[in-house]
C-alpha cells in the first residue's frame, strides 16, 4: 500500500511539472511577423477590444502578482529584454548586454529609450525601481523576486539585515546597468523576461507617489500609455508615440474590459464588440470549434491550478489530512480507501468529521470545479467543505494575511526554467501561498539552480510529492476567441499577446 500510495501521490504532481518543463524546453511556437506583412490591407481604424476577465488591482507594477494586472503592464513597460516567439531573448531596453561568468551582467540601456512623457529612461530608474521592488514599505508580493533570482544581497534586505542602497545592482552612468549576483546564473536573462522587472520612472513615482498610476499623470516605456481608468469596466490604453520602437506599431487603441462572467465575453464577442476573448466557455467549446474553427485559439500555457493549504493551520498542518483531501479527489478504490485511513489517523471520522471553508474568487469555472472536489470530499470521506466566494482582490488580501483554510490558486511560469515552479514553495518565498517550509526541499532547490542537474530536480519532486502542501488539480491551456480581421497573433506560453505586434486587417 505504501508504494501504491507513493505511485499515486506523485501521479498528479508530476504529470503537471513534466509536461509544464517540457513546454518549456520546446520550441512550441509558431513565427510571425512584428510589422504587417506585404500586400495586406489595413482597416481605417486600428483599434482592438480585449477581454481581461477581471478588473486590475492595480497598474503599479511593485505591487502586483496576477496576469490580471501584468497583462497591461505588458503592454505599458518594456524590460531589458524580451522573449521572442521562437524561446529567443531579444533586446528591449537594453539593445546589448555582456558577461564574461553569469555573475557580473553589463546591459547598455537602448539609445534614445524615452519614457511616454518624452524624459529619457536611464539605468538609474532601473536602479530606483528594484529598490523599490524590495522596499518593504511597498510590500511587493513579487518582493522576494530578486532573491531567487540571486541578486546580491536582495535577500538580507528582504529580512531586514541591509538598506536597500546595498543591492547589488548599480548605475555606472546614464546607460551602463551592472548586475551582480552570488553566484553564477546561466538562465537570468530568462528571469528577466518578467514584467515585474520592467522599470518605472523614477522622477514620476517619486514626483507623484501612490497616483503615479493615475490617467492624467501615468508614464511608462511600451507601446501605449494608459488613458482611462474606468473601474470594474475597463482600461484604455492609447499609441505612445515616444516609444523607441513607435514605426512598427499600428494599434492607435487598446481597450480593456474587466468582464467576469465567461458568457458575457462570449456574447459580446459574437456580437462584434470583442475582438479577443479572454477564455472560452468549456461548455461552447465544442459548438465553437465546429461553427467557428479559424476563431478558436488553443496554446499551450506554462501554468497549473491548484488548491492550496493553509499548512500553518491545524489540522492542514497534519500532513495525513493534506494526503487524504488529495487521494479523494478522484475515483479510485485504493485512494479513497487510503484517504479515511489518513484521516482516521489524524483523529477525524463520523463522529468528528472535518469542517473547513474552501476560498475561490469569483468565475464560472472556478465556482464548478469547487462543487464537485467539494463533493467528492464529502461523498467519499464525510467532509464538509463550506464554499467562500470573493472578489479576485478581496481574496489575494486575504490570502496574504493567511485568512484561509484551503485556497483555489494557479501559478504562472515567470520566466523559462522550471526553476520558476519549484521556487514558489522556497522557505520564505512570498509567493508560497501555503507557507509551506521544509529544509531538505530548499536546499535541493538550491542546488538544481546551481547545477541545472535533474537529479536535484527530481529529489526536490520526491520531497514536495510526499509533504504535498498544494493539491495540483491540472495544467492550463490557453483559450481565446480571436476574430480573424486581427493580424500579427502571438500567444506567449505565458498567455501574453502583445498588441504592439497586432494589426486590424481590412474587413
């Protein structure tokens, strides 16, 4: 039964960590091109409508964590640098970068970068702004970024132990960015990729504070800058005609919407009011791809949901209770089976049946998923799971602040490594949901980062399959309706589509 169990336990986890570090060592996708093809007619009104699903917390990059917010700011910030469709890095800010070990990074900020006021952007708002990501004041949920990434003495002043002027990046003049790190890194540029790393003004955040994000005095460095806020409606960004790479934009408009409700999407987008959909409706897809086939947009997504534990609150700190919720998700005799004698183990049965509130934010799909892992619980084990809804903000709040029981998450790759996933659940990690913490796991992290050798990878596996702090319940695809007068389509293992590579084709 031991070895039964140990098969099954890792069954889940690892069909979902293989197959997301397979994606991310295969080229998956297609080419495209970044300007409009020769010959191809163009609409008179270059203007795209997007659903974002929800509305964003906000558009302050330090204080973010969601592809809610980071979608827009993926069109509002360049970084340093960039991943092309083929898995390449490619120049953004930075038009060049050296290193001689992995350790010490030199990057030459792009001549000519402006901010969308017109201000030129320079290594010293890079400087400013991972400062800032760090600054406990802000409070980034992205804040332990750097540390993983292995910036030198990110980490001591996360825990308080340096200032912030002792990070180990700096401005040798204007345009030279020096980046060391404690140890070697072969994969940072990937890290780097990430939209949190995108710097701000400097002289805008510091001028303005909190409303630096404000329509009437936002600034950033993409292709758009922001132009309305209208909130739990939508977001409109409008051409930054400052941005360095301006000639090869056509979009003049982006819209925004913050629609919740996956039919609504659908809806509006058949009736011609979206242009791209943020999901598809699992019970349309079917009628969709069959009436609407060219429409229907199906990638492969760097991502897994899962429902995570509060392992800091009793009884979600009894390993045995963590087991039996995961055996008893799903059908088989033997998991079942196992699950009650788990549970018996950890004091609970008929007559003490375990109670607790199962915390998800307000969709459709999340909503069904929740009542039927909820009932599987209490058709197999006699567990009573009680249902909370909250707003997408609402919950992160109190996810934050460990005001749960049992949580629905997902976690996007931030960069191309599978170190991406296994860091999450790092002793400290601001983004460990569970507050998961076990020493031996850190250190095969560690070491996996070091080397890049899969043994590490896989004890570190061993190590979370047996602890299991998460119940990983699937990996994502990415679903969008995308109408097809829309050119220029390229969607990111991240689920990002960048709309300064769109274009509207005469229709």
């Amino acid at each position: 039964m031991k070895k039964i169990m140990a098969s099954l336990l890792k069954n889940k986890l690892t069909q979902i960590l293989t197959c997301s570090m397979g994606i991310l060592l295969t080229n998956i996708a297609p080419s495209y091109a970044a300007v409009v093809p020769p010959g191809t007619q163009l609409a008179e009104k270059q203007e795209i409508v997007r659903n974002n699903g929800t509305f964003p917390a906000s558009l302050d990059v330090h204080k973010v964590e969601s592809n809610i917010e980071l979608n827009i700011i993926h069109d509002f910030f360049d970084g340093l640098v960039y991943t092309d469709n083929k898995g390449k890095i490619i120049p953004r800010l930075a038009e060049r970068w050296e290193t001689s070990d992995n350790q010490t990074w030199i990057f030459h900020i792009r001549e000519g970068a402006k901010w969308s006021d017109g201000t030129p952007i320079t290594a010293h708002d890079v400087v400013f702004s991972w400062r800032r990501l760090l600054d406990p004041e802000i409070g980034s949920p992205y804040g332990s970024y750097l540390g993983t990434a292995h910036v030198v003495n990110a980490n001591d002043i996360m825990s308080g132990k340096k200032k912030l002027e002792e990070l180990g990046v700096k401005a040798l003049d204007n345009s030279t960015l020096e980046v060391k790190l404690d140890k070697p890194v072969a994969y940072f540029l990937q890290i780097l990729t990430h939209p949190v790393l995108v710097p701000v003004s400097e002289k805008i955040v510091r001028k303005y504070g909190d409303k630096w994000t404000h329509p009437d005095t936002f600034v950033g460095s993409g292709a758009f800058k922001l132009s309305e806020w209208k909130v739990n409606e939508h977001v409109v960004g409008v051409r930054n005609t400052h941005y360095w790479d301006n000639e090869n934009t056509v979009i003049n408009k982006v819209t925004y919407l913050a629609l919740v409700s996956e039919k609504s999407d659908l809806n509006r987008y058949l009736a011609g009011e979206i242009d791209i959909t943020r999901t598809i409706p699992l019970d349309s897809f079917a009628s969709l791809k069959k009436t609407l086939g060219d429409q229907v947009h199906i990638d492969p997504m760097l991502s897994t949901y899962y429902y995570a534990f509060n392992t800091k609150k009793p009884p979600f700190n009894d390993v045995r209770v963590r087991k039996a919720l995961s055996l008893a998700i799903w059908t088989q005799a033997q998991r079942i089976q196992k699950a009650k004698e788990l549970l018996n183990e950890a004091g609970f049965n008929e007559n003490n049946p375990l109670k607790f509130d199962l915390l998800y934010n307000t969709k459709e799909s999340h909503k069904k998923l929740a009542i039927a892992v909820t009932s599987m619980w209490k058709q197999n084990l006699g567990i009573q799971a009680n249902l909370q809804n909250q707003e997408w903000k609402v919950m992160l709040d109190n996810m934050h602040q460990n005001k749960f029981d049992v949580v629905r998450y997902a976690w996007t790759a931030d960069y191309n490594s599978p170190m991406s996933f296994l860091d999450t659940f790092l002793t400290g990690s601001s983004h460990n949901i569970p507050q998961y913490s076990n020493s031996d796991f850190d250190q095969m992290v560690i070491k996996a980062g070091e080397t890049n050798d899969t043994a590490y990878y896989q004890k570190a596996l061993d190590i979370l399959y047996n602890d299991m702090p998460v119940i990983p319940v699937y990996y994502y695809v990415i679903n969008h309706m995308i109408k097809p007068h829309v050119g220029g389509v390229y969607v990111s293992p991240m689920d990002y589509i960048s709309s300064k590579d769109l274009y509207i084709i005469k229709h």
